[in-house]
C-alpha cells in the first residue's frame, strides 16, 4: 500500500496521485467485461498494449480537470464520493474495487488527514447503535408476545376456574380450606386469581371468619397497633374486628387476616371498594 504524509505530499504529486486513482476506476469498468480468465485481477500497467494505455492517458486527463473540484468538496463530500465510487465499481469488477480501495483510502488521508479512521468509526458505531436498536426490538416483541401469552392463559384459567360455592355478584371471594382467593367482577366473571394467599391460624382465636361480609374500611399504609405496629400494607378490612386483606408473607398463617403477595394486595386494594361483598367459605 502506497504510504504519504500531508507534509511530505506536494500539490503537485497529491494532484497525480488524485488522477492515477480515478483513472484506474475510469478504466475499471470497460476491463470488467472482459471474459477472459483474468477478468477478475488488476491489469498489470507495466505490460499494457498500446491501446489500452491510451485509454489510460485519455482517462487521466479527465481525471486531472476534475482535480481543482476535488480540492474544493468537504470531507463528507469526499467520503460520500470515495463510497460512490467503490460502489459502482464494486458492481462491475469486485477484484479490482478491492484492490483499490486501499490506495483511494490512503489518498484520502494526504488530503484530508484522519478521514478514513473517523469515517469508520462512525461506520462502527452506526452498526453497533442498528444491533442494539434491533436487539431492544426483538426483546420487546419477545415480551409483549409471553405477556400476550400469559394474558390469555390468565383468561382460560378464569373460565374455567372452580368458583365453588361464591355468589356471581361477590366482588372478593376466598376459599379457606383450598387456600385460594380471587376477585370478581360482581357478576360472577373471575377477573383475578391471587398466586397465594394465608388465612388465620386454625385455632379458635385466630381463625379467618368465613360467611359474607362487606368491605369496610381501605387503610394503604395501615400498622397493627395489636402486634407492636406490625405493618399492613394496603389493608382492605372486611369485619370491625380486625379483619382484612394485606400484604405480608402467605408462607406464614395469619391471626385471623388474609395474606396476599405484594401484587396481589395492591390489586385487592385497588380493586375493592366501601360496601364490595366478601364471600369467604
């Protein structure tokens, strides 16, 4: 590969090496059609015949009028038309478009020092940023197609979900003994199913009352005053002795509450309202 300076080039020289480059890709594509074995290599310039060295002479003077312009166009200018000019050439003569790219890239870097590095690296950055926009993309379809998914599992669950003995128009209903609660939507359409649940303890104190009840209070931030401040967060009670959905941990039965997963307490507290039927059997 043909190594420079910007110091060490001359107008002069920059100029002749300007117009050996475009020549070669002027002539380039004539050469291309050629069918013969050696189509696809670089002439080798010190055993062209007469002819063909008359179209050298011929396209290098054309090259040269086009020098002064050259000069002229800003660096992405020369950039769009170094790209322009590989391209076309890479359509007629692959072979040659490689082998001469080198010898254009270096020439770009006399006349406009560091283009080629900066170029590229634009080029790589441009290619990292489309990979990771396509990455976002897929993984973004990925999720909403599992949620999709999961949607319509949640909606063959609910269809076929064994309500047991809880009236269609209860709005909450909770299943002591198969340790299962759900909501309704007061016609008897289960709209959620809580992944777990914790009633009270199985003893005569602690134990979560079961019949039909109604929402009394919602207390988002609520404490139990009775075990040292204990919280319960989104509290939904449902008797005036204490009872009520929150959050806490469902590995664990209550003293009489029913205890739901963090997203399963907010759904509950969002969900319910003052005067909602509980059913708990």
């Amino acid at each position: 590969m043909l190594k420079f300076t910007l110091s060490s080039a001359s107008l002069k020289m920059r100029r002749a090496l300007i117009a050996m480059v475009a020549a070669i890709t002027l002539i380039a594509a004539p050469l291309a059609s050629s069918q013969s074995a050696s189509a696809q290599e670089m002439p080798n310039f010190e055993r062209m015949s007469s002819d063909i060295q008359s179209q050298v002479d011929s396209r290098v003077n054309q090259a040269r009028a086009q020098v002064e312009e050259f000069f002229g166009n800003t660096r992405d200018q020369a950039w769009n038309a170094r790209n322009d000019v590989l391209r076309e050439l890479q359509k007629l003569n692959p072979a040659a478009a490689k082998t001469i790219q080198p010898h254009i890239d270096n020439l770009l870097n006399v006349v406009f020092p560091g283009l080629v590095q900066e170029k590229k690296a634009e080029e790589r950055a441009a290619r990292d940023a489309a990979a990771r926009a396509n990455a976002e993309r897929a993984n973004a379809e990925r999720a909403r197609a599992q949620q999709a998914a999961q949607r319509a599992e949640a909606d063959r669950r609910a269809r076929n979900f064994d309500t047991g003995s809880c009236p269609a128009d209860a709005k909450v209903c909770v299943d002591i003994d198969g340790r299962r609660t759900w909501l309704q939507d007061g016609r008897g359409t289960v709209t959620y199913v809580s992944p777990s649940m914790a009633p009270g303890r199985n003893n005569p104190t602690e134990r979560t009352p079961r019949g039909t009840f109604t929402v009394t209070r919602k207390v988002k931030d609520e404490i139990s005053y009775e075990f040292n401040n204990a919280p319960m967060p989104y509290a939904v009670y449902f008797t005036n002795n204490g009872h009520a959905f929150h959050m806490g941990d469902p590995a664990y039965d209550s003293a009489g509450c029913v205890r739901l997963p963090g997203g399963a307490a907010e759904r509950y507290f969002a969900h319910l309202n003052i005067g909602d039927k509980v059913y708990i059997y």
